[in-house]
C-alpha cells in the first residue's frame, strides 16, 4: 500500500499562489486580443461526469457483485470497471466531494495506469482553423487524495484522428481540487481534438486513484461579419397610404396605384457580407411593383420597391409588410365611390327591359348612394352598351362619357343585351369610375299585325264599314316573330285618325273590340 500522506502536503499559503498565478498553460498568440471573437460553449459531452449508465459486475475468481456507475459518451482505456461517476471519495480519513454538481470522475482500481477519453469533432469550423484563426481552451479540475498522480491531455488530430500535436497539464498531485487550463492554437488540418484524463500510481504498489471534475472545451474564433438589414423608407416603419377607394375596378385600381410609396431597405452590415431578404405580408391586397420578393444583397447595397394598396372591402384597412423579421405596418382608409339605380324603367315578367327592334329607347339612372371621398365632386355619368365588362375594363376611357343621367339607344339586333352605366367623381384632379350598374335589354322583333279579322266584325270588301252614329266592330291579329315560347301578343292598340299622337282603342288579342 501507498504510504498516507496528509492533506496538507502543500503549505496554505504556497497553494494560495499556485491557485493564483499556475493554472494556466501554453496560451498560444494574441491574434484574438485584435478583433471581436465568438466563443463556442462546451464541446464536451458528460463534462462533469453527471451522466451515466447503472450496472453490475463479478470480478473474475469472485461471486460477489458490485454495483458500478459508468460516465456516458467516454472510453475506459482498460474497461475494468475503474473508470466510474462517483459522489464522493474516502481513503485513510480523508474525503473527497464533487467540486461542483452530484458526481466527478473516479479513476481507482489495481492497474499502474488508467485513463479515459473523448474525440471532439471539429471540422464545423475548418476554416477558420485551416487559416489560422482558431483557439482551443481546455480546462478541468484535478484531485488525488492518495498521493498518485493525475493529468489532462489535450491533442490536435486529422481528420484519420492521426494525431498533429499534443499538449498537457503536467502531472499533479495534490489533496483538494484545483483547476487546469491549457489554451493553444489549432493547428492546420485539425478536424477531431482529443482529449484525456490521465491517472498514473505515484507510489505503492497495488491501486492508484484519480478524480476530475467540470472539464471544459471551449473554440475561440473571430466573429464571422455580419449583414444587418436597415430600412430606409419608411423610416418610422409605418406606411400609412391616405385615402383610397375601394377597389371594384380598373379606375379605382389605378388611383390607389398612383399613390403608391416606395418601400426602401439596404445591407448595412460589415464588408464583404451578404444579406438574404425575403419579403412576406398580411394580406394579398398589399401590392408591389416586382413578383421578385426575395434575393440578395451585398454589404451597402440598397433595394427599392413601390408598393400600394388594393382593398377589397371599405372601411380602415391595416396590415403589415415583414421584411426578414422587420414589421412595417401598413394602414390605409377605403372609401366606396357613388352608385346608381335605374328608376326609369320597370323590369319585365323576363327581369330585362324590352324595347322592340330599331326602336329607340331612352334608358335614365339616378345616384342612389352619393359620394364618400373626402374632397371628390361630381364629373358626370358613363354609359356602355357591351356583352361584358370585366373589372380591370372599368375605366373613364371605356366609357362614353356624358354629363347627362339620360341615354338613348336602339338596337339593331334582336336578342339580349346589356348596357352599362356608372356615376364619374374627381379626386386629387382624377377621374373615378363609380360602382357600375348593369341594365339587361331584350330586344324584340316587332310581330306581324293583320287587320282582317277572324270573327263577326264590321268587315266587307276588305275593309271595315259602318254606319255615322253606330258602332263598328274592330279586330286585329298578328303572328310573333322571335321563335320563343315564352312570347305572346297581349294587346293591340288602334291610332282611327292615323297621328300615333293618341291611341282612341285597345283591343285585346284574340277579342274584338268596338268604336262608335
């Protein structure tokens, strides 16, 4: 057995100054003092022996069994069940506790020798190290309270975990805790670091003993440059639009456009770094002048984009604009422009107005809802006779303009037909296209009226006769020209003196009627 030896083997005040001033190793350069640096957090898996696996063992000649407690993630060189997390230490009245946490690592058993490591990957950071910018620090906290010999090893290896070159802590021996660092320069080409605890018997000739505690590897590099996304436009991040019209259509479309802002951002970030932006919104109804709402920019680099608003509904809209994770609130009051109603003319059985082939008709609409918009006047009427408008059709030039509420058509054609009509309001010197009102026309072709009748009437030689002062008995018929079954003829009307300025008789169909 080892010969005991007391705790204080090193004087108090000669173990005051070793903790001051001899606990550091091997710090390489002072390229890191010259520029800001990032500093990794721990690198080592289990660094304070707090994780493990529970198990049992029989030494080999034995049956008695033995609990055991083996460190997760490192390799026991000599797996013989003296490599263990423990929570404390007794030997010869002295005892030993974990410097910080629940456990440490033990290294006790019978051999001249044990140790236990752990390869740490370190090719994420390649570069920097393959250019010289890399620093590794190693610390950890060693005991021995039998008088053996403890140490920390740190190695820079290959990628094939050839080693390049290896630093140490020296051999320690000493009764209570004490804290090692080895600080080096990586060296080129390293991709794994290994590290080790290291236990050796100093004296006696049947077990030794070792403990470490808290190991600690850290990478130290310089800060990588930075882009940094600074919005010029708006400069308070909040666009706020004004007054826009609801947009029902290519007028009001192309009002809320001309308001547009331009929204303006830059790379305000170190030199030689790129920024990767992406554009996202709230709404679809926030508009822009590119579908390219993503991409790149370099270190000063600006970027400017229009946007504007189409609302599909009134009232205030608010949204936001997210450039990267920069909000821009968007805000915008919608106003609906002034519509009309058609208060001229009472739809047919068909819910069409009817009017009969080349004849004319005088269509007349009304506002029923007036303007909205702060400030807009009046600017007249438009009128369009089409199959069809689509919205983005909607516009002051497509229209026949006319500052009347009255128009006359006539339709040369027999069938359906539509005419469009729409109140015009000025804002901010631009014409608007009101709500459009849309007018369904039938068309018909006129029946063909015969005057011989079909019944008893005053009729002789082709012609009706009658007597002064008597009554004379009328009847027309006609015959429908449009081969639709849902026409019939319901009255005929008789104009005697042939003016058309008044009509003295009406005669329903298949009835005669009489005129004294």
């Amino acid at each position: 057995m080892k010969k005991n030896q007391g705790l204080g083997k090193v004087g108090w005040k000669l173990q005051l100054v070793v903790l001051v001033v001899g606990v550091i190793l091997g710090l390489g350069g002072d390229w890191a003092g010259a520029t800001e640096t990032i500093t990794t957090e721990n690198l080592l898996k289990n660094p304070g022996a707090e994780e493990y696996d529970y198990g049992t063992y029989t030494p080999a000649g034995t049956t008695t069994v033995y609990g055991e407690y083996i460190p997760k993630y490192w390799t026991d060189k000599n797996k013989n069940h003296e490599f263990r997390s423990r929570t404390e230490l007794n030997y010869d009245g002295r005892k030993l506790i974990p410097n910080n946490g629940t456990y440490f690592f033990g290294m006790n058993g019978d051999n001249i020798n044990n140790y236990a490591y752990q390869y740490v990957d370190v090719s994420t950071y390649a570069t920097d190290i393959d250019e010289g910018n890399g620093t590794a620090t190693f610390s950890g906290w060693l005991a021995e309270i039998i008088n053996d010999k403890v140490k920390l090893i740190m190695a820079f290896c290959r990628q094939d975990k050839t080693e390049i070159e290896r630093h140490n802590t020296g051999f320690q021996d000493h009764d209570d805790w004490k804290q090692y660092t080895i600080i080096k320069q990586i060296p080129k080409d390293t991709r794994f670091i290994y590290i080790e605890m290291l236990g050796e018997r100093n004296e006696g000739q049947n077990c030794y003993a070792g403990e470490f505690d808290d190991l600690n590897l850290t990478l130290t590099y310089p800060k990588p440059p930075a882009s940094k996304l600074e919005v010029i436009e708006p400069a308070d991040k909040n666009l706020n639009f004004g007054d826009m019209y609801l947009a029902g259509n290519g007028s009001t479309k192309e009002y809320n456009k001309a308001r547009k802002k331009t929204l303006k951002f830059k790379n305000a970030g170190d030199a030689g770094t790129t920024l990767n932006w992406k554009i996202t919104t709230s709404s679809n109804e926030i508009k822009f002048s590119t579908e390219d709402l993503s991409g790149d920019l370099s270190a000063g680099q600006g970027k400017g984009i229009d946007v504007w608003v189409e609302n599909l509904g009134s009232g205030n809209f608010t949204g936001w604009i997210k450039i990267n994770d920069v909000t821009i609130n968007v805000s915008a009051p919608v106003y609906d422009p002034a519509e009309l109603s058609l208060p001229s003319w009472q739809l047919g059985t068909n819910d069409k107005v009817n009017v009969g082939k080349n004849q004319s008709i005088s269509l007349y609409v009304s506002v029923s809802k007036g303007i909205s918009y702060p400030g807009a006047k009046a600017a007249g009427y438009g009128w369009k006779k089409a199959a069809s408008l689509t919205p983005d059709e909607i516009t002051v030039n497509n229209f026949d303009s006319t500052t009347g509420w009255v128009k006359q058509y006539t339709f040369s054609e027999s069938g359906n037909h539509t005419v469009y009509a729409a109140s015009f309001e000025t804002a901010n010197d631009k014409k608007i296209v009101g709500k459009l009102l849309e007018i369904p026309i039938r068309a018909w072709n006129l029946p063909e009226v015969s005057n011989t009748p079909t019944g008893t009437t005053s009729w002789k030689n082709d012609k009706y006769v009658g007597v002064k002062g008597s009554s004379v008995t009328l009847q027309s018929t006609g015959v429908t020209k449009n081969n639709d079954s849902s026409e019939s003829i319901a009255k005929f009307i008789w104009d005697l003196n042939n003016d058309w300025s008044n009509t003295e008789l009406t005669q329903t169909a298949g009835q005669s009627a009489s005129k004294s």
